[in-house]
C-alpha cells in the first residue's frame, strides 16, 4: 500500500516524560483512519508531529513522502484541526472564509456553504462570542472545505449536539466519495463514528496497542457475557483483556474470534459470545494501566507493518 502518513518508530519526549514510546504505522493514501485511545495517549503529540508543528525525539515521521517539520510544501497539503484555534477579536465567520482559501489551494465554497448552512453559524456574531460548539464548527469547515490531501482532525466536534454531528459525518462521507483524500480522525465518539473508518489505531500510555484494517479489528477480541462462573469457565486458557461484573453476570473481553468451538461451547454454557464492538476494542486495548475495570492488562497486537514483516 501507498502511505500517505509514515510514522516510523517514533519516540516524543518533554524532559523526562515520555508521549510517544517507539510509535509506527502507517495511514494508506485515500483512506479514513480513526485514531483512538485515552486521554494522555499520545493522539495530539502524534497528530501535532504529523502536521509539522512538531518533530520526533527519535524516530521519522513522512507525509506524502517528506519530513513534514519546516517543510512548507508538505505541510501546505495538510489540514490540522483541533479545538484550541484562535481568531482576531473582531473576526467574523466572513473574515475566516475570505481568507482560508489562501492556504488550501483546493478550497470548496460549495463545500464551506453547505456546512456553514447544516451548522447554522451565525454570520454577524464575532467569532471571539461564539460558543465551544459553534467553534467547532468553524474548524470542521474549514477541515472540510480545504480538501487538503491528508487532513487531520483531533476531537472536531466538542459541543456540538447529536444534529450538527450528522451534518459532520454526511459531508465529510459524500465529499470524500467526491474528492478521496486521506484523513486521520481522532474521537471519542466511538459508536457513532465506527462506520466512518477504514483503518484504526489505537495507542495506549504513548505506544501501539492495535494497527489494522477495519476487518481485521473485527476479528482481534470478542465479548463473552452471561452468569459469572459459567464465563470464567469458558474464558479458561484464553487470553482476557477486561471484565466488567454487576452482581451474577459478568462480560469479558478475550483476544481471538468467535470460532465454532467457542460458540458450541457458548450453547452448553448458556452464555453470550459476540465479536467486539470498536468501542469494547478501545476501551480494552487503549485502557490505562490499573483501570479497576481490568482483569488483565491488553497486550499490543500485532500491528500491519509486523505481519508484513513476518510474511516477508
């Protein structure tokens, strides 16, 4: 595959702390890639070096094909939105969308009307008045509308309501079919956003715990449910990632699919077995260490570039 974002071994230290610990994957050109884990992972300290505001302690990251940092054509056809951008005070939406064409050459006013419509932004109102959720939708215009070719975005939507969302989620799905480019999406809206993803990686305490296609992720763990003791049984030799218990009944997260030995079993035992979700997968892969919820702490799974490697 063609890599639109290369991150290769990737170590981040700030003094003594250490935000990314030996990261590598890699985003395919033309794909949507979700990029998951707990607050404190690493997701922003990644997304920041990929954008070129950043630069690896050790290690190399490549953005279609170059090292990003100080690099104006590479970082030119990127897009980094986040929730921290700031404006004059006495900008208006007009102001923001007069001059953004100017740094995305591929810039759609199609595009930034039919958000900016779906959004209902204000138009009169000063920026520096809007609310949380009205400056994320400023953001995700201007994400959207540049149709830069890698475009990041890390938490887009705070405040925005169930409504606005979907308005998000169509656009960004119809023009991408329109105008595929590669984007690297961070959230915590897990649920909503699954079908979005073609890819997911997700980091745990500054490292890889899962890189894989959307497939493959089905395939990485399912959930075991049912009375407490009959569970445990079948969890017996298997390789447990969490539990959840209330009173009787517990749910447990093992590694593996839900082959037919399992589910004959699953029968006898009058539990329920169902492949994970992408949220249960996040919750037990990117949990941090000494979460009350784990029985046992997840341990990295095999990411892409290793299977390639072993196949090699």
């Amino acid at each position: 595959m063609t890599a639109a974002i290369d991150i290769r071994a990737v170590t981040r230290t700030y003094g003594h702390a250490t935000a990314l610990d030996d990261v590598s994957f890699r985003v395919p050109e033309g794909s949507i890639c979700g990029l998951f884990g707990s607050n404190g992972a690493g997701k922003t300290t990644v997304m920041s070096i990929i954008a070129g505001h950043d630069r690896p302690s050790s290690g190399e990251a490549l953005v279609l094909g170059d090292t990003p940092f100080e690099h104006e054509p590479t970082v030119s056809r990127i897009s980094f939105i986040r929730d921290n951008q700031r404006y004059p005070d006495n900008y208006q939406l007009k102001h923001v969308l007069r001059i953004a064409p100017e740094f995305a050459p591929d810039w759609s006013a199609e595009v930034a009307a039919e958000l900016v419509e779906g959004f209902r932004i204000p138009a009169k109102t000063p920026i520096k008045k809007f609310s949380r959720g009205q400056m994320s939708a400023v953001a995700i215009v201007l994400g959207l509308a540049s149709r830069a070719p890698v475009t990041l975005f890390d938490e887009p939507y705070l405040g925005l309501d169930v409504g606005a969302r979907t308005v998000f989620y169509d656009v960004l799905l119809r023009d991408y079919g329109r105008h595929p480019r590669t984007i690297l999406l961070s959230t915590h809206l897990i649920d909503e956003s699954e079908s979005l993803f073609d890819r997911v990686v997700i980091l745990n305490a500054g490292r890889v715990a899962v890189d894989c296609d959307r497939d493959e992720a089905r395939e990485l763990a399912v959930v075991i449910s049912g009375a407490a003791d009959a569970v445990g049984r079948l969890c017996i030799g298997r390789t447990v990632l969490q539990t959840r218990a209330i009173g009787t009944l517990s749910s447990v997260t093992v590694t593996g699919d839900a082959d037919e030995a399992l589910l004959a079993d699953a029968r006898r035992a009058g539990v329920q077995v169902a492949p994970a979700s992408l949220q249960q997968l996040v919750a037990a892969y990117g949990a941090p260490a000494g979460n009350a919820e784990e029985q046992t702490a997840p341990q990295p799974t095999r990411t892409t570039q290793q299977k390639e490697a072993a196949a090699a």
